[in-house]
C-alpha cells in the first residue's frame, strides 16, 4: 500500500500545487479555465486519438467488461437516487446525486494517471469507462432532468444532447481514432511523435487544472456530499469488482476498471449541475472532497488491484 501511495503521491502533488496557486491568486479562475479548455480540446484529445488508432475496436469492447460496469453502475445510481427521494428530494435533485456516485474523474485523472502506473494496457478499459460514462450516464442525467421539469421526455429533447455528444471532443477523438485503426492506416512518424509530444502535456496540465478549479469551491450540505463522496470512492469499485467477477472478466481488465471506477467525482458534474441549476454547491463539495480524499482510497484501491 505504501509503495502504491509513493506512486501515486506525485499525482495528487500536482492537483495540490494547482490548488494552491488557484487559492493564492496567483492564477485566476479565467486562467483555469483556459487551462481546462486547452487540455480537454488538445492534450487529452491528442492522447486519446493516439491510444485508440494503435488499437483494434475489438480491443476495447468486451461485452463482459462493459456488462459488468452498467450492471454495477446502474444499481449504485439506484441505489442513490433512492435514498435521495427518501430524503425528500426533488426528483432531479436525487438523479443529480446519483449521477455524481457513478462518474469518476476518468478523463483529466484515469486515463493519464492509470495509463502511467499499470502501464499501456490500460488504456483500453479506461478508455471503455470513459466512454460509457459520458454516452450513458451524462445523457442519461440530461434526459431525467428535463423529463422533470416538462414533466415528460419529449423527441425534442434529444436533439441538443446528440449534438453535444458529438461536439465532445474526447469521443470524437476516440471515434476518429478507432477510424483510423479500422482502415489500417499506419501512424506516420512525424503524427506520431506530434501525438506523443501534445499528449504529453495532458498529465501534468489536467492534474493542475483540476486542483486550480477546486480552489474556487466552498463547502455546502458537507453532510450529502459526504455520502455522495463514500459511495463513489468505496461503494462504485466494490459493485464493480462484484459484477465483473460474477460475469468472468479477465482480472487484467477488471482491475483496470475497478480503479477506474474508484476515481473521485469529476469536474463535468458540476459543468451539468450548474448548467440545469440543480444541487451545484452539493455538487461542487462532493467533488472537493471525494478528490482529497481520493489520495487515500485510489491508492488502496490500486494495491488491492495489483494482488489479483
């Protein structure tokens, strides 16, 4: 567990010193936003479309794989938007909150911070977690929300949320790059090492990014964002683990996505909550404290992986 944690450390170092140059001022939170906006359309694009052209589709779904992750997750996003209506919340209000339990911070942590410590096999289910989270889950959330305030889903609705999946530059990524892999086309050396060089930036970027944003955030409703942040750090990789067991995935991948689904709740949960106006300060407090708190359980949840 120690020497997992000294691996790991550096990581959360980064989303510390992002935290603390965002808390001093000495980068604004327009500057952060800049920053985040750079990394989501080029480093981490860029870092995307060069795993998934020197892979096969093939490689990355695993009907087993993605069962067991649904299966797992639908039944924790249950399980919260539950014992959210029996708090008495409104409706989308306990979705909001079940939306938060299920999405990791997989793209601007998993993917570069997986990727670097279990080593380049694991892009693949990463890059599966990824995906489904933001196919699923996020339309998902977009289509109870607005079914609960027109009080039924209409045809209309799903015109903007299949436009904004695809302006989602990290799907496109993965699609073209998946295009790419499909026609055979090799990597030319010069796009190779531009991939190599820009993707290289999505790490250390993304990990600052996320601390100067967090920064910003103040504490609301600790006690909700708590048990938001408990079940997303513990509860999420343990059904996971349940379910890809019970389902016989291989245990290479199933660890994988154990640790992915261990990630603490990510940043685009609170872009949603704040868009729809629902629960964004509970939001922003889970996110504030799943991460610190990650430091701990993402690095026990890694040691575990390891022994398997």
């Amino acid at each position: 567990m120690l020497a997992i944690l000294f691996k790991t450390l550096p990581f959360f170092a980064i989303i510390g010193l992002g935290f603390a140059a965002g808390r001093a001022r000495f980068i604004s939170p327009e500057a952060t936003g800049s920053l985040t906006k750079f990394v989501f359309y080029f480093p981490l694009s860029a870092m995307l479309f060069g795993f998934a052209a020197r892979m096969s589709l093939d490689h990355i779904f695993d009907l087993r794989l993605v069962l067991a992750y649904l299966v797992a997750s639908f039944c924790l996003w249950g399980l919260v938007f539950a014992v959210g209506r029996m708090r008495t919340l409104p409706l989308a209000e306990a979705a909001m909150e079940a939306h938060a339990a299920v999405s990791g911070n997989t793209g601007f942590l998993g993917v570069p911070m997986l990727v670097k410590l279990i080593g380049p096999a694991a892009a693949a289910p990463v890059m599966m977690v990824l995906t489904l989270d933001m196919v699923v889950f996020s339309s998902l959330i977009t289509l109870v929300v607005t079914a609960s305030r027109e009080g039924r889903l209409r045809l209309a609705s799903l015109g903007p949320l299949l436009r904004g999946l695809l302006a989602n530059p990290m799907i496109v990524s993965i699609v073209l790059g998946f295009l790419w892999s499909g026609l055979g086309l090799p990597l030319p050396g010069p796009l190779d090492e531009f991939l190599t060089l820009l993707g290289a930036a999505a790490t250390p970027c993304a990990l600052f990014a996320i601390g100067a944003s967090l920064a910003g955030r103040r504490a609301d409703r600790p006690a909700a964002a708590a048990w938001i942040s408990a079940v997303k750090l513990l509860a999420h990789p343990a059904l996971v683990s349940g379910a890809g067991w019970a389902l016989g995935v291989e245990p290479f991948a199933l660890g994988v996505m154990v640790a992915a689904a261990s990630l603490p709740v990510a940043g685009n949960v609170f872009i949603l909550a704040q868009h729809y106006g629902v629960a964004p300060q509970r939001v922003s407090t889970a996110i504030l404290i799943s991460t610190a708190a990650s430091i701990l359980t993402v690095s026990a949840v890694i040691a575990l992986v390891e022994k398997i």
